[in-house]
C-alpha cells in the first residue's frame, strides 16, 4: 500500500478505483486489480 499525499491522481488511474473513508483515513481501493491501494496522510 503507498501512502500519498493526494489520492486524486491514484484514483483517475483506473475506474473501479474507490474513495474510502475508515478510521478518520482516506483510502484508494480496487477489488478488481487490487494493485491499486492507497492512503492518504
């Protein structure tokens, strides 16, 4: 998992990517080409 300071460029990557908000966080995920994950801060 990366850890970015923005996740606007991770999420345009590709279109089943989602904007997920757990625990105060904001995470970038993708259940179809699960390489895509990341976090914010």
């Amino acid at each position: 998992m990366k850890v970015r300071n923005s996740l606007k460029s991770l999420r345009t990557r590709n279109r089943n990517n989602r904007l997920v908000r757990r625990k105060g966080r904001v995470y970038v995920i993708n259940k179809v080409q699960r390489r895509y994950k990341a976090r914010q801060g």
